[in-house]
C-alpha cells in the first residue's frame, strides 16, 4: 500500500538516456532471473493434467505450480514498478540487488537443506516418468 499512500512514491518517465537504459537492463535482468520459475510452473501445472492418474490428488500439485508461476509474474511486475519510481541510476542498481536477493530466497533455502529426505530423493535420480504426450 505503500505506492498508493506515499506522496514521494510517483512512477516517473524519464528524459534521460543512460536512466532508461539501467532501467530497462534491470528489468530485462530479473525477467531472465525469474523465467526459470514461470517456465517451471507452466511445465509443472502441464505434468499435473496430463498425468491425473500417476497422482492420488491432482489439485495440490497443480496449485503449487499455479502459485509458483503466478508469484513469479506477480514479482516481477512489482520490481517494473517500483525501478520505474527511481530517479538515478545508482538507486536503480540498489533495487534491483536487493530485490535479485529477495527473489532468490527460496532457491537459497532449497541450498541450505542438509540430510533431508527430499535431497535423498533428487541425489537418488528419482525422476518422473512422462506417459501421456499432449499439446
């Protein structure tokens, strides 16, 4: 609510080549960074349909994907938005950083997991097996 509260908060075209350059690198950047979660969702949410009957309950895993997917766009329209609001070049390279960092979170979480039974699993090469082709 911050965008809609705050008076200093105002997205801004700028006149200034070298500003709208970092701009659109940052956000061509985070677009690049979160793809790989928006094409995981997609092909998760499409493993989920076409395979309802290798799963007990086909909802669960299709609204993780769908969340994934959607949570991913939600991010980085909201980085667009706010890169928009910034005025020089050097606060561009700050948001874009620390919002970088904050998207990255859960991959360092996955990381960070030592002696669980799901890293058992992905070491074992448990892979899942693709039986209906659909389009």
């Amino acid at each position: 609510m911050y965008c809609f509260e705050e008076e200093a908060f105002k997205i801004k075209a700028s006149d200034k080549l070298d500003l709208m350059i970092a701009r659109f690198m940052a956000s061509m950047m985070m677009h690049i960074n979160v793809e790989k979660d928006v094409r995981s969702g997609i092909t998760m949410m499409k493993y989920a349909v076409n395979h309802e009957d290798n799963l007990t309950n086909v909802y669960p895993p299709f609204i993780i994907a769908f969340l994934l997917a959607t949570v991913a766009l939600i991010v980085e329209f909201n980085v667009m938005v706010i890169l928009s609001s910034m005025t020089d070049i050097l606060n561009v390279t700050m948001k874009y950083v620390s919002l970088a960092a904050i998207v990255n979170i859960p991959k360092f979480y996955y990381g960070s997991l030592v002696e669980h039974k799901i890293q058992k699993l992905i070491a074992g090469g448990v892979t899942l097996k693709v039986t209906n082709y659909r389009h």
